[in-house]
C-alpha cells in the first residue's frame, strides 16, 4: 500500500525524489521559507478537501522538515 504522505508514488519517478531535488534547488533558507509555505498551505486548507488526516499529517511532515533543516542551520552542517 502507498504511502500518500511520506512516500507519494507520484513523487518518485525516476531516481530522485521530488522534494531531494528541491531542497538541492535551493538555499538553505529558500527551502525552509518552502517548507513553512506548505505546512501553511496543509493547515489552511484541511478542513476542505475531504481529507482533513492527510492533510494535518502533510503539514507535520513539512513542519519536520522545516525543524530537521534548522537543526542542521545551527549545527552548522
């Protein structure tokens, strides 16, 4: 069974994920300003799609990668 939050199929063709290539696109606060773009876009819109789980734990995902980021920005890595 797919994994419609943390691993869509349709973000996995070819050999690199989507989101590898654009946080590779990007600065590191580019990427985290995409990353706080989305969770606001998850949270806005949960309530209606119809899918109001999925859309709360899309949020979570790009919220953790939004803390992951950071942590690594004052790790200096």
């Amino acid at each position: 069974m797919s994994d419609a939050v943390q691993r869509p199929p349709h973000y996995n063709n070819g050999s690199i994920e989507c989101i590898t290539a654009i946080e590779a696109s990007m600065s590191s606060l580019e990427f985290q300003g995409y990353c706080k773009g989305n969770c606001i876009k998850y949270l806005w819109r949960y309530q209606y799609k119809g899918k109001p789980l999925e859309d709360l734990q899309k949020a979570l995902w790009y919220l953790e990668k939004l803390i992951k980021t950071q942590e690594e920005v004052k790790d200096g890595i």
